[in-house]
C-alpha cells in the first residue's frame, strides 16, 4: 500500500522528523541489536546502524523489494557492513529469537495486515530486556500523513499489545505530530 505521506524526499522529511534524535530519544546505543520492521529504504534503518557501529547489529525488515533495493544501495554506498537487509513480512520474520536490545515500529504498525500477529512477533524477538517501540501518528486529522481512519490510537495499540504478550511501561507524546509507545514483554525482566 502506498500512502501520500511517503511521495516526498528524504530531505523534506527530515526537516519534519529527525531520525538521530528520534533514534537517542529510544536509548539506541552502540553494540546493541536494533531490528527496523518495515524499514521501506531505511530512514531509520542508516542512522540506527551509525549508532549502534560495527559492534551492534541491525535488521532491517520489509516486504517491498524496491524499497529494500534502495536500502542495498545506500548501505553499500555508506560502507555499512553491520546491516541484514532481509525480505519477508512483518508477522512471520524472525531475524532471532530473543535477540533484540530494541524492534522498533516506524510509522508501520497500522500498515502491517495483521498487526496483533506482527506484535507477537516482535515479543518472540526481544531480549528479556528488550524494548518494542512504537513510534507512529497520532490519531487526529493533520496535513501530512496517512487518512485519519487507518490510524491506530495509543489506546487500541496498547489492546493489540497486551494480546501480544507485550506492556506499554510508557507512552508519550513525541511531538504534535506522532506518539511514542514503549512496550516490554509481559514475561520479560
Ligand atoms: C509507512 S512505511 C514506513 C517505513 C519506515 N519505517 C520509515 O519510517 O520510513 C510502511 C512500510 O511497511 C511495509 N509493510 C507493509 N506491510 C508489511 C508487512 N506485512 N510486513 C513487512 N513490511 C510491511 C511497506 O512495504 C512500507 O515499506
């Protein structure tokens, strides 16, 4: 699915959202291990790999072949060696098990086809102290972003997530725009 939001260039976008300070705002650190789930070509996915350097690792998730192409060559071009790039959906890709430091959802949860399936999926891949962020619009008419109606609330995010195993330990208000929704595993530490 193809949504408007996604028709501008990196440049214009990173002069409404910037991903490094989002990224530190997470605690993103180096020689952690970062999964991006539904990366598209890797807003997040190049800063993350910067900041965890050569003794962390990232994956990075999507659907899109041409999104992930665009991924390669960036990654290539960057000289970043410590990226998986790996094609599957959300709800069934397991890069690990009990690996992830953080999984973190840009802008993607309302995407996924089944977002419950896709949580459960990121409970299997966290560490015991691992950390699923979701990261994502809030639900209110604005200029920018996806229609009104496909947007999920903080609310329905932290139903979905409590079926899938996860507690939301915090929620905040990222900025007028988006919220930020940190989520650990029921189980976890
Ligand atoms: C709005 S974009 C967000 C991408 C990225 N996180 C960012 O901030 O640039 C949504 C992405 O989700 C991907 N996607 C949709 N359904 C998916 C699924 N079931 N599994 C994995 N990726 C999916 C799309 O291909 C698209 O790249």
């Amino acid at each position: 699915m193809h949504h408007h939001h996604f028709a501008y260039s990196e440049s214009e976008r990173r002069s409404r959202q910037d991903p490094e300070a989002i990224l530190n705002s997470l605690g993103l650190k180096p020689g952690m291990c970062f999964v991006d789930l539904g990366c598209n070509d890797g807003f997040f996915t190049l800063p993350a790999a910067k900041l965890v350097g050569s003794s962390g690792q990232v994956y990075a998730v999507d659907v899109d072949d041409t999104a992930l192409s665009r991924l390669e060559i960036k990654l290539k071009n960057e000289n970043i060696n410590n990226t998986h790039v790996i094609h599957g959906p959300a709800e069934t890709t397991d890069v690990c098990e009990g690996c992830a430091d953080i999984v973190f959802l840009g802008m993607v949860l309302h995407d996924f086809s089944d977002p419950l399936k896709a949580l459960s999926n990121c409970s299997t891949m966290l560490s015991d102290s691992g950390i699923v962020y979701d990261y994502d619009w809030k639900k209110q008419a604005s200029q920018f972003g996806p229609p009104y109606e496909i947007r999920f609330s903080k609310e329905y995010v932290k139903q979905l997530a409590s079926l899938a195993n996860l507690k939301a330990i915090s929620e905040l208000d990222y900025d007028d725009d988006f919220y930020l929704i940190k989520l650990r595993s029921i189980n976890g530490e």
